[in-house]
C-alpha cells in the first residue's frame, strides 16, 4: 500500500489531468447526393425507400447530432417532404440534433431536405435555393405529321391525356398544370416559413420566385444558418477530438468486387440500358445549376 500511496502522490505532483475513460464525442455523417426520387432512376436517387434505413442506423448510434451532408439539384416534391419528415421524426423521437451542410448544390428538393435539419450550413460558393417547382416535356406532334405518323389514344375521363407530348398542347392543360404547380409552391414556401421562422431577411417575391444564390448570399437572406464545413463546424461545436461515423448505403458483390468500375449510388442488376438512361435523366438536373 505505501508504494501505491507513493505513486498517487507522484502523479498529483505532475498535476496530469484526471482522465474519466469518456469516449470522444461522435457525429453520424449521412451524404444525400443525387436527384430525389427513385422513377426512372433506380437507386442512384434519393428516396424515402433508399434512405430509411440509414437514418434509422444513424440515429440509433450514441451521437451528439446527425450530420446532412447534401449535394442535390432537387427532384420529387413527395420523396423530398417524406425524407424531411422522417428526418424530424427520428431527430425528436431520439432527441438528437441535426446538421445540414451543403456541397456543390443544395437546390429547390435539395434544400427542402436541408429545412429538416436544426441549423443549416453552406460553403460560400454553394448554390442554394430554387425555391420553386419546375416540370418539363417536349412538343413532337409537328414532327409526327411530317413524317406521315397518326397519333391515336383512347381515354376514359376528360383530363386522361393531358399534356400529351405527341398531341398538340391544350391550353386547358396548362393551365390545370399551373393549378397544380401552384398547390405545391404554396406547400414548399410554407415549409421554408415554418423550418426558419424568423431568420428569413426578404420578402416573399425574392425568396420564393425560384432563383438560386451562393451559400454567403443565402446566408444574408437567412436561407442558411452560417458558412462552412461539415468538420470545422462540428470541431467548433463539439470539440477538436470529435469522430464522424459515416452511415453509407450497403454495395452489391459487384459493387464491392469492381466498385471503381460503378458509380456510387449505380445499382448492378437494373441492366446497362437502364443504367445508361438513369445517368442521362440525373446529368440533365445536375446541368441546370451549370454542374
């Protein structure tokens, strides 16, 4: 016992900081890349389907918050409303925070799903916003009868057909389509109001006209809560010794055995055609914010 004695009085001599064994504080890191919503794009999108369990693994974890990390030009307005709700459900169920941060875009769907985090955070070159609701197809009627087609469709209810493409357009269509588009951006802009409150610093015509800004200029409008990086932002908060846990999507043997051959997200056993369209379908959003 003296030599123990000896021993304690050594180290209070050496004044070491009493260590208690408590591990670093951990954050669960989720990345949301892609379009949203899952047709036509098999799993490269994002969707309620693809991304349930991850935040059920994220949120089950002994962390201090949940990090959203996004990098999206937007998509479905249902999957984009879904997947913020589920956000909210598990962060008040668990009681543990949520960070957004967001990379290259964080855009109309993409930033629905940064609303659903406590505090949110851009780089200063981010594109943030698109607060809006967009639909696009094309006109290919005149072509049809230059080339000797007839088109033929059989319907049962008045608005079946609308928005044929290969029908001339009915302005009835688009005005039914605006109907719709209408319901959904009063849905959104009451989101955005309801998620930042009183942070918002414009009014309605200039948040909510579907316009993009960078990360810094969205943070003057109060569309952001500050600018940075998911590290420096979490090392403020949380401690230099904090860890980041890092809740990816499950691969596929192929993937895991040629990963390097498949892009992340890229399911391969939809076939290459479908692949091949996907990567169109989702290079066409990425190319609306010049990405």
């Amino acid at each position: 016992m003296a030599i123990i004695d000896r021993f304690n009085d050594f180290v209070a001599q050496l004044d070491l900081p009493i260590t208690r064994g408590e591990p670093p504080p951990m954050v669960a890191v989720v990345r949301l890349k892609g379009v949203i919503g899952s047709a036509g794009l098999g799993q490269r999108g994002l969707s309620i389907s693809t991304l349930e369990g991850l935040l059920r693994k994220a949120f089950s974890r002994r962390v201090r918050a949940v990090a959203l990390v996004i990098n999206s030009p937007g998509g479905s307005a249902v999957q984009s409303s879904q997947i913020a709700s589920l956000v909210r459900f598990y962060a008040e169920d668990k009681k543990i925070p949520v960070l957004a941060f967001t990379e290259d875009v964080a855009a109309s769907g993409g930033y629905w799903l940064a609303l659903a985090a406590d505090e949110v955070y851009a780089d200063p070159m981010s594109i943030v916003g698109s607060i809006g609701v967009i639909a696009s197809s094309f006109g290919a009627h005149e072509l049809l009868a230059k080339i000797g087609i007839e088109r033929r469709i059989y319907t049962q209810g008045e608005h079946k057909s609308m928005l044929d493409p290969f029908r001339p357009e009915d302005p009835k269509d688009v005005a039914r389509i605006g109907e719709l588009q209408a319901e959904i951006h009063k849905q959104f802009i009451a989101y955005v109001k309801t998620r930042r409150a009183l942070k918002l610093n414009a009014d309605d015509a200039t948040l909510f006209n579907g316009d993009i800004w960078t990360g810094e200029r969205a943070k003057e409008l109060g569309l952001v809560d500050g600018l940075g990086d998911m590290r420096t932002i979490c090392r403020r908060k949380f401690g230099d010794d904090v860890r980041f846990m890092t809740i990816d999507r499950p691969m596929s043997w192929f993937q895991r055995r040629f990963g390097r051959f498949i892009p992340p997200g890229v399911s391969d056993d939809t076939g290459w055609a479908g692949d091949l369209i996907a990567a169109v379908e989702e290079r066409a959003w990425w190319a609306r914010f010049g990405l």
